[in-house]
C-alpha cells in the first residue's frame, strides 16, 4: 500500500516517492485505515452475469472499517490528515481519492518480496542503528525513515487499527505471515525465522503449520507451474498456422479455475484478507525502500546501486548477511504474480475464449500487456524457483508426448501432523 | 478491408456496404473528435483475430487491477464517477471520457443484466449519465463502451446514494 501511496506523492505536482518516508508514522498508520476503506469502490470484476467480488466477499472491507460519520461532513474518527501537496503538515482530513480507490496486492507480492530476505536484512539494520554504533550515523532523512520503520513494524500495532493482526493469540508477527503463506501457497518461505528472534519454546515451523486443519493449499505450487508450462506451450503456438498444434485453451481455463477455487477456499467470508492487506503493507515499505533511487536510508548506508537486488545485497553486507540469490527475479515477480493471480482469482480467464487472452496475440494490442506479463513472469518464475517450464515431454513411453498431463497436478500426500496439543484436561489426565 | 469491387462489376453486397459506412463513421469521428482509436480492431491490418468482448473486457480488468495497485499508470483504463441527485433524477458524472464513449453500462449489484445508458456530453471531457433502472441500487461495475459495444473504460463501484433527509 506504501507503493500506492508513493504513486498518489508521484502524481503530486512537485513531489515524488520518496516523499512517503517524510509522512509521520502516526499519519501513515491512520492512513492504512483510509486505505483499506477506498477498497469500497474498487469495481466487480468479470461479466456481467457472474461478477466476482474482490477479495472473496463483497462486505469484508465495510465489516471491518471505521464507522463513517453520522452525517455527510461530520467528524471524522483518527483521520489521517496526509496532504500530497507537502508530507510535512497535518490536514485534518482523510486523505480523498477522486478516481477509483486502492487495491492492495494480492499475498503472493508479499510471500515473493519476504523471500528476497528484505525484512529480516532491514530488521537487523534497524536492530543496529538503534542499540549501537556500527553502522554510520544517519541523516535527517535516514532517522525518520528509522522512526517510522521501527514504529510501523517491530513493535506493537496501535489499538483498534486495521493493522492489528498481532496479539497475545497469535504474538508473533513472523509466525502470523508465513501461517498466512502456508495457507494461502501451502509454501515456506526459503529462509527460516532467525534465530535471534525465534520465541522462547518455539516449536519451529509447527508454529505456523498446526491448527490449519484442511485449509492448506498444498497443490498451489504444482498448479502454477503446471498453468506456465501450458501457457507457455500457446505462447510457442500462438501463430502456428501449419502443423499440430497442442495448445488446449480449455485445459489452460480449467488450470486457472482450479487455482481459483484454491485461493478462493482460503478467502470464503473475507478470511486472511485483513492479514493479506497487512503483510503487503509491511512488504511494500520495505521494497519502496529499495527501488526507489536515493531514498535517505540508502543513501546513508552507502548502498547506492541500480536495482533493488543490488540495493539489498549491499546492505545486507554492511550487516554480516546474505540476501536471497534470486532476489533480482523476485522483486519483479512479485509485482507481475500479483496481478496475474488476483485476475485468477477473480475468474479472468475462466473459460477458454477468455484464456486466449494470456498467449494469443489479438488485433490491436488489446491484450499485449498481459501477453508481455505472461511472458516475463514464466522467465522469472522458472529463473527463480528451478521448475522447468520450458520443457517439452520427452521419452518413449506411451502417452508421455502428451502436451497435458493425464490429470491436474495434484498436491503432493499430506505430511503428517503432530498430534494435537491439548489445550486443558481440568484435572482428569 | 475486403470491400472490392465485385469482380462481375455488379453492386458491392450488403455487409461489404456496412463496413464501408462503419468505416466512413470512424474517419469522420476521428476528424471531428481529433482521435485515432478505431471502434472495430479487424481493420487495423496487423493480421492478429479481432478480440471478442469477453476477451476485451478479461484485458481491460486486468490492467484495471495492475492501475489500481499502482504498477500501471491509471490512464486509458480508468474513468471517476460521482452519483449525485438532481431534482428529481439520479445521475452519475464521468471524467476523463475518452471521444470514442458511446454509452455507459451500469451494472447493479445482484442483477444479471447491465442497464445501458446514453452519454449527455458535457464541457471539456466529462459526461453524465441518468439512472433508471439503477436508481437507488448499488453499482457494482461501471463500463463505458465505445461505439461498437466494446468496454474502453472502467469507473468506481458507487453505493447508493443515502435516503434524504425531510425537512419540516
């Protein structure tokens, strides 16, 4: 959401990006509430006769937001009072959208964001800069960057915020994000909890893995892949006008409604969506951070470079750690499968007119920017996970020519789970 | 285009007339309006199939979703729209209209059908729109169509307006 919010700065006559680290932390975390409630406006997606609601159920973000008042023009609770025109002044005000409202990134922006390493480098700069002198001192700019990440994201969330999703049930905030991501992607993040900041009597990843009953997404992986290589297998065909062609644009709509229907199960009654507008809110303070050239804090740590990989891998250095080795591919990833499995979600390419759209080009250049994202998103998945998804079939078998396999990819069998803690026997053993 | 002369010299037929004539409309609408969007795809010559609406409508939402995460720029997909009450009507204000909109369809939450409605051109680029059958319900999707019935643009979701307050 601080992307937005740096988008919304960038608009602004005489302002840019960078402008969002000046805000006070007190008004960016009233603005996330004002940000959350804009998603009221994002429109119904698809055609007319099955419109789907975002994020699962149309009511979540009016359950869930700030009572309006009671009339047009009263008072308004904890506005944010941002204003664009200078980041340094308290308007009173919420801070009004005239177009459309603001739509957070889908989790899997914050699942590939956090797995570059991003979090846990800038927590240990954080670390540092507040409990001794081994980094350089920080400019103006650099301490107020240091404040507001500090305030928004290693301590307590304010009561009653939308950004409370930490509390003495789920106390810690990096057990909550990755019980979020095995739900939603049935995958760990390819670091573990450092150990400096591991719980007293933690249990490791049954931390975030128990008590999730059935609600696990455990073909997610196999599925995407499984979705790339067949849009892949179009790409190559899309101007085949001679020969066989194995491109089967049902098979394609039938991997995306299987997906679908995945990620959907997790959302049904607006579930993890409070979690999901969260954690791509702390990941996107910690990516405009790094993409943005010349931020404060880059700047301070000497870490200038031309991307946000090369930023991370400086800064990482200057704390004794290694960044992700991919987290070139996974800083862009993020933001393309982001909007990719939001349209999945939202039923885009639900049948096989509309899954067309993802590899064959049409008149016009109506669908090149998802012919373009497609594209750039198998090269970078591929590039940064290993799965092969330019592979043909090969071998003599029977049927291994296949251009489809013979069933979806199914999730691999389950792991078995610990038997479950009991929580009190009342005496009786 | 393949509105030849017929090869016996007699009259061109029926539907090569209609693309010369939704042609002719297009240059005269480009002239007019200063704008180079064709309504209809099929004559741009870049040899791809012309896209159905359904298609249309998954690209337009899916750039519509990447303006309003912020990755791509709001421009060319995205209209504001405010519902107001005037006298007696219900309306809805569109701006930035692009100079090919020909109608706007409103779509209720719940209903399966979208009410299509007639743009009042207004100063500069704005439009409006009067409610009908939508009035009073919540719009849950805003599209407005060019002149072949193919949606360009996406506004807000727009609540219903709250009930008015008597006065004694």
């Amino acid at each position: 959401m601080f992307r937005n919010l740096a988008q919304l700065f960038a608009a602004t006559p005489g302002r840019d990006r960078r402008d969002v680290f000046l805000v006070h932390p007190i008004q960016l975390s009233r603005w996330l509430d004002e940000a959350w409630d804009s998603a009221r406006t994002v429109p119904a997606f698809g055609d007319p006769s099955t419109l789907e609601p975002f994020l699962g159920a149309a009511d979540v973000v009016e359950t869930l937001n700030l009572p309006r008042p009671q009339v047009i023009g009263g008072a308004e609770v904890a506005p944010s009072g941002v204003v664009l025109a200078d980041p340094d002044v308290f308007g009173g005000q919420p801070l009004r959208l005239q177009a459309s409202g603001l739509a957070w990134d889908h989790a899997a922006y914050a699942y590939l964001v956090e797995s570059t390493g991003v979090f846990e480098v800038l927590a240990e700069v954080v670390r540092r800069l507040v409990t001794g002198e081994t980094l350089d001192t920080l400019s103006a700019g650099g301490l107020r960057w240091l404040r507001a990440t500090e305030e928004l994201f290693f301590r307590d969330p304010p009561l009653f915020s939308i950004g409370g999703v930490t509390s003495s049930v789920r106390p810690d905030d990096r057990v909550n994000r990755r019980n979020c991501m095995w739900r939603m992607f049935g995958m760990d993040l390819p670091h573990p909890i450092p150990a400096r900041w591991a719980r007293p009597g933690s249990a490791g990843e049954q931390d975030w893995k128990s008590d999730t009953g059935s609600g696990v997404n455990t073909g997610f992986r196999e599925k995407w892949t499984e979705l790339l290589r067949q849009v892949w297998l179009g790409i190559e065909n899309a101007r085949n006008e001679s020969g066989p062609n194995a491109t089967d644009k049902e098979y394609v709509a039938f991997l995306c409604s299987a997906l679908k229907d995945m990620m959907t199960m997790r959302r049904r009654g607006g579930q993890l969506a409070r979690e999901e507008f969260v954690y791509v809110t702390t990941m996107s303070w910690f990516h405009l951070t790094l993409e943005t050239p010349d931020t404060p804090i880059v700047v301070d740590l000497r870490a200038d470079a031309t991307s946000a990989a090369d930023r991370l891998a400086k800064i990482a250095q200057r704390v004794g750690m290694q960044p992700a080795a991919r987290s070139r591919e996974l800083f862009e990833l993020a933001d393309l499968m982001s909007a990719m499995l939001r349209a999945i979600e939202l039923g885009a390419f639900d049948t096989g007119e509309k899954a067309e759209t993802l590899y064959v080009p049409l008149a016009g250049g109506v669908n090149a920017q998802l012919l373009q994202d497609m594209n750039r998103i198998i090269d970078l998945w591929q590039s940064a996970t290993g799965d092969r998804v330019k592979d043909r079939p090969v071998g003599g078998v029977a049927g291994s020519l296949s251009a489809q396999p013979l069933r979806i990819p199914a999730a691999p069998p389950p792991v078995p789970s610990p038997p479950p803690t009991v929580a009190a026997t009342n005496g009786r053993g | 285009m393949s509105a030849d002369r017929p090869p016996d010299g007699g009259l061109p037929s029926e539907a090569t007339l209609r693309e010369f004539v939704t042609a002719l409309h297009d240059v005269a609408t480009a002239i007019t309006q200063h704008t180079t969007e064709l309504h209809d795809d099929r004559r741009r010559g870049d040899g791809d199939r012309p896209a159905s609406v359904a298609q249309r409508r998954t690209a337009l939402d899916y750039r519509v979703l990447g303006a309003l995460t912020g990755r791509l720029a709001p421009g060319g997909v995205l209209v504001s729209a405010r519902r107001f009450q005037d006298k007696d009507r219900e309306r809805v204000e569109l701006e930035p209209l692009p100079a090919t909109a020909a109608r706007v369809a409103v779509q209720a939450a719940g209903e399966e059908e979208p009410e299509l409605l007639g743009i009042d051109r207004g100063s500069g680029s704005s439009g409006t729109v009067t409610l009908d059958r939508t009035r009073g319900k919540d719009i849950a999707r805003l599209e407005v169509w060019n002149g072949a019935g193919q949606p360009i643009r996406l506004g807000p979701r727009l609540p219903r307006l709250p009930a008015q307050t008597p006065v004694d």
